[in-house]
C-alpha cells in the first residue's frame, strides 16, 4: 500500500486519465477526492468501494478549488496529494481559433494548475507525508503539432510553472512535478487511432509503435505521489515511450 495514510484530489478525477489515477491511488491506500464539472461521471467511482468521493469543482475558477481543498481536507483530515489533471484541448490553426477557445484553454490547464496550487499549498504544508503536486504537462509541451498551439502553449507554460513553484515550495516540505505523457490510450487521444489521416501523421514518431497504456502512466503518478520520489522536484517525467519527434 503505497500511498496507505494519505488523501488525495484529482482534478478531472472522473473521467480519462485522471479516473484512472483516482483507481491506482485508491487501490494504494489513498483517500480521493475526485474532482471535475460533471458530478455524475463519477458515480460509480464511489460506488465502486474505497476511500473515493467526487466533488463538483471547476478549475478556471479559484473559489471553486478553495472549496475543493477544504472539502477535501475537511472530509479526510488532512491533504497530502494533487494531482493538477483537468484540461482541455481545443484544436484548431491558431490565425482560426476563437479567441473564446484559447481562453478557455489557458484558463482551464494553465489556470487550473495555479489555482491548485495556490488552493493546495496551506494543506499540503502540514502533511507528515510531504505534500506532493504533480501537474499533468504534455509531450506537445515541447514538440510541434499544428493546430495545437493553444494546447501546447499552455503545457509548457505548466513545465516551467512547475519548475518555478518547485523551488518556491520546497522549504515547505512541498515537492512540485509535472507528468508528461505522450500519446496514451485513453481520454482525449483515445481516438487517435480510429482517424486514418492523423494516425498516419503520428504513428511514425511512436518509437515503440504503440501508443501507451494508461497504467504507464499511473505507474508515474505513483511514483511522483508517493515516499519514492522524496527528492525528486521541478522534474518532468516524460511517459511516451520514446517519441522520434
Ligand atoms: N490522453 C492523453 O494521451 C494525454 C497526453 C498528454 C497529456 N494529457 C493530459 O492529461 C490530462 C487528462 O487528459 P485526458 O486525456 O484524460 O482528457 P479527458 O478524457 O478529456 O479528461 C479531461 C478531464 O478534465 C476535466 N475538466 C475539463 N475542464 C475542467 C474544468 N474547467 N474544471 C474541472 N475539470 C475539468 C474533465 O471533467 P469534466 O468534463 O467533468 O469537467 C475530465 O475529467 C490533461 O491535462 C491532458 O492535457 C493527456
């Protein structure tokens, strides 16, 4: 039991690759608040058994996070774990993206991130774990994909976001690290293989040949939750597999 004693949030915990860490956490001992918009997405999360509750929450919004950590830390005691996950991906040429898009997607994933953090930070300072903040970055963080540009400016902007609050926290007893999947089969590149022309496009770049499993990338967020990676902060922990990008 890996994460026996602690109590996690996971934002956009019911859905896609967030459900999947809420299950892995859960399944190491963790208590989990499973955050997103949509309440009844989580439903059978609860259901399910374990320590898991699911909170309505939005992350562009700062009052709603506020509430999501106090209710978390009031619900279990205390808050160990966050796992900064909702975000959106709003594709399109950026001389065609509606400038409603683009906001959404810098206040949703950029956003989002500091509002956990910011939320985060009065609690997590006094777990007897060390709080841990993992942020969930991107491979197109650093590689081009056009029509990603709103997508992936916002990721890199988490990576460095990341790295700063990193060394800020760290006399906190607070680890600060970004997730950096590739493409994973689950959530928003789920369907990735089902489109011919953009399979054909992104295939070749997958050094293993094969898109990564979501336990792949829950294996990380253990990792970076968890006692393990006691001195490992402002990393980013790229889970793709090798990408020839
Ligand atoms: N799947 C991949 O291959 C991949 C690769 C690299 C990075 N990532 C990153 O991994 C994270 C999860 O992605 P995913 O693939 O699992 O996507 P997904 O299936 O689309 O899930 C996104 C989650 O974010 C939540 N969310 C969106 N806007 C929100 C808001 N304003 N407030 C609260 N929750 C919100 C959604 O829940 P509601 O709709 O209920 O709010 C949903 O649970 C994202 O940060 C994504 O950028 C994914």
């Amino acid at each position: 039991m890996r994460l026996d004693g602690r109590v996690a949030v996971v934002t956009g915990g019911t859905k896609g690759l967030g459900r999947r860490i809420v299950e892995a956490f859960a399944s190491e001992g963790c208590k989990v608040v499973a955050a997103g918009r949509d309440k009844s997405a989580g439903a059978d999360l609860v259901e399910s058994g374990g320590d898991v509750i699911v909170h309505e929450a939005d992350v562009r919004d700062p009052e709603s996070v506020d509430e999501l950590m106090r209710a978390a830390a009031e619900y279990f005691g205390h808050l160990d774990i966050v796992v900064a996950n909702a975000g959106v991906s709003r594709p399109g040429p950026a001389a065609q993206l509606a400038p409603a898009d683009f906001a959404d997607t810098m206040a949703t994933n950029l956003g989002g991130v500091f509002h956990c953090t910011r939320s985060a930070v009065p609690y997590l300072e006094r777990s007897e774990h060390g709080g841990r903040i993992v942020n969930l970055s991107s491979a197109l963080a650093t590689r081009v994909a056009p029509g990603a540009s709103a997508y992936a400016a916002t990721k890199a902007a988490v990576e460095m976001f990341t790295r700063v609050t990193a060394v800020e926290l760290a006399p906190k007893g607070i680890t600060v690290n970004a997730l950096c999947p590739g493409l994973i089969d689950e959530g928003m590149t789920r369907s990735i293989k089902d489109n011919e022309r953009v399979w054909a496009l992104y295939a070749p770049k997958l050094a293993m040949g094969r898109l990564g499993s979501p336990d792949e990338v829950t294996a990380a967020a253990l990792f970076l939750a968890g006692a393990e990676s006691s001195y490992v902060n402002g990393h980013v922990l790229e889970v793709n597999g090798g990408l020839n990008w």
